[in-house]
C-alpha cells in the first residue's frame, strides 16, 4: 500500500483546505479516524458548518495551529486504493491480515480434508494411533501439536491445525521444542509463542453425588496462542476460527515485533541501570573516602590539640625543676615523655619501637574495664 508522510503543518494544511469527507475518499481513513489523528496530534480541525460558510463568502472562524505539541512530528497516512472500501480499518493488524490475504500464493483456507500434511500433524495422528492401542503410550521426544477435542471432532482441528501451520511456513516462520516437551513453539524472529486447540466444555448439574458437576463438550473451538503479554485466545462465533487463520497470525507477527522492540528497550533500560549504579556506586565510594579523610582530619586536629596541651605539660614540669634544681632527677622522664609526645604528634609521627603497633584511638578511649565477667 503506498503511504504518504506529512508533518503537524502539512496536516494542519489539509483539514483546513480539503473536506474530511474529501480526505476520506482520497486517504484510507474514516472521517472519525481522521479526528482522532488530529486529537492525537493536537491539530485543530473546522467547526461544524465551516465549509458552508465558506461557500456562501461568509465570515468562519480558523483556528490556529500551536507548537505546544511534544511528540513526534511525523504522520503516516495510506493511500486508498481505487476501489476499496477496506481500507478505513487502517489499525495494524487489519493492513497486516489484508495483505496476507491479498498473497495469491498464501493458502489459508481450511481444505474439505486433509492433503498433504505437515510433518507436525502426520506426528500428531501417529501418536493418537499409539494412544488408541496403548492408553499409557506417551513419547516426550516427539513433536505433536497439543489439540484437546473429541473425537468427531479430530479431523476439522487437524485440517486447521495443518493449514495454519503451513501458512506460518510460508511466512517464514519456524517451530521448536517446547522445553518441558508438551509440543512445538511458534518461533517468529526469535520469540517463541504456545498454541493450543481445544474444544469448549458446557458445565451441567450432574446427577451424581460427586463431582457436582458434569462437562459437556460443546463443538466450539478455543485457539490459545502466546504466553503472558503476548497471550491471546480465539474462539468459534460468527466467525468460524478457520476464516480467522490470516488475522491470527498477523497477530503473532505484530506481537514479535512489539515483543523484540520491548526486549530491546529492556536491554537498553538495564545497560542504562548498570551504568547509573555504577556511577551512584562511584560517588558512594568518594564520599566514603571523603568522609573517611576528613574524620582522619579531624582525628589529627584533635590529637594536636592535646599534643599543645602536653607539650605546655611538660614545659611547665620543665621550668619547675629548673627553678627547685631538679632538673637532673627528671631529665630521663623529660626525655622519655618529649618523645612519646613526638611519637603521638599526628605532625611528626616519630617512630616508637614499643609503640609503633599500638592502636592510637584504644589509648586515647580505653575500653570500659566489664567487672561482671571477671
């Protein structure tokens, strides 16, 4: 489909020189669809009766177009096909089922019986022939689609099942071992996606004691496929799920694509984490070192105090024994005591052979003696 790319201006332009109606007929939009784009792009668009206005040389008001819009300034719109009425759905899923419908050489319709089959579906009918002779037979290392129905109603699931398999094929598209071996994935660009046919069950008052109730089946298929985000289940309606197999698996493609772009965000959002944690980490650690040093700072500033408060000690002690001549009595604990006090001076830290290996802050804060334990 050819798609044309306008900015906020070129939209604004538009709506405001061409009817919604004649934009409709020209772009594959509804009128609605066109309202919403401009509500979603903050675009004013024309009051009611301003075309008429116009018409008639009367005065009508135009709205301007403000730059207060923060998103991006990018508008895609298609083309309408000649002719085709079908493409005022312009949602993804849609575009994306209407071209795998309009590929000649796609083969979606569920045949009256079965030709050909995928190996996946020939695996699936010898298992259930095993089943039959042996109810306890079960093989792990097999691959068989998982479809739960009754038995008159076997063939219709195998016939969709193997067309919808084969339509996956031809789009590219592979399978692989379920790891806890219930049956084959759906790998589409790397995502994996369950699926599982069953046969609806009507829950009846049952006449026994036990269980209260009873399971009827009722001929309606359920089709489960994806897991978590991407899970999405189908059910027999109006429409049968044979004529939804093209809208199911253009489902699956637009789920991968959204789940690779969202594993790419997350891989993004965890690169982005790591970093910040390792700078977040990088600051913790400077503001350690930073307070660290700072408490060794104020550790040593504390200590010099002391240091000034001995050293004035033992001037005064000095002087003293000057003055009563008994400065030769103490001039051996002078000595001593002016050394331990080098030793202490965070200034000088002159070395002490018995003291060198003692922990400053336990002689500055000795330990309170517990005399209930001795």
């Amino acid at each position: 489909m050819e798609t044309i790319v306008l900015t906020r201006q070129g939209l604004y332009d538009l709506v405001w020189t061409t009817s919604l109606t004649k934009l409709s007929d020209k772009y594959a939009l509804s009128t609605d669809d066109i309202k919403k784009i401009c509500k979603n792009f903050d675009i004013p668009i024309p009051e009611n009766g301003y075309w008429m206005k116009l018409k008639y040389n009367k005065e009508a008001k135009v709205v301007k177009l403000e730059n207060t819009f923060k998103g991006e300034d990018k508008i895609v719109l298609t083309i309408r096909e000649k002719g085709n009425p079908i493409n005022l759905d312009q949602s993804p899923l849609s575009i994306l089922t209407k071209q795998i419908e309009s590929d000649t050489k796609a083969a979606f319709i569920v045949p009256a019986k079965l030709s050909t089959p995928d190996p996946l579906i020939i695996q699936t009918k010898e298992y259930w022939d095993k089943r039959k002779k042996d109810p306890y037979y079960h093989n792990g290392k097999v691959d068989k689609v998982s479809i739960s129905v009754e038995n008159d109603n076997k063939d219709r699931a195998l016939r969709f099942m193997d067309t919808f398999i084969k339509l996956l094929r031809y789009r590219g598209h592979t399978f692989q071992r379920d790891i806890n071996g219930w049956g084959p994935d759906i790998i589409i660009n790397g995502i994996k996606f369950p699926f599982r046919l069953r046969e609806a069950n009507k829950r009846i008052p049952s006449n026994k004691p036990y269980p209260m109730y009873d399971y009827i089946p009722t001929g309606i298929f359920v089709f489960d496929t994806g897991e978590y985000s991407t899970e999405k289940v189908w059910k027999d309606g109006k429409v049968k799920l044979e004529q939804l197999i093209p809208k199911i698996v253009a489902k699956l493609e637009i789920d991968a694509e959204k789940e690779i772009i969202r594993n790419e965000e997350s891989r993004l959002w965890h690169i982005k984490y790591e970093e910040e944690k390792k700078i977040k980490e990088a600051l913790l650690q400077r503001k350690k070192i930073e307070v660290d040093n700072f408490k060794v700072l104020l550790s040593n500033s504390e200590r010099f105090d002391k240091v000034i408060k001995l050293r004035n000690y033992i001037t005064m002690v000095e002087e003293k024994a000057l003055k009563n001549n008994t400065i030769t009595e103490l001039s051996a604990w002078l000595n001593w005591s002016k050394d331990k006090i080098d030793w202490y001076d965070p200034v000088i830290r002159k070395q002490d052979e018995l003291l060198d290996d003692c922990d400053i802050t336990e002689i500055e804060n000795p330990k309170q003696q517990n005399y209930y334990n001795i």
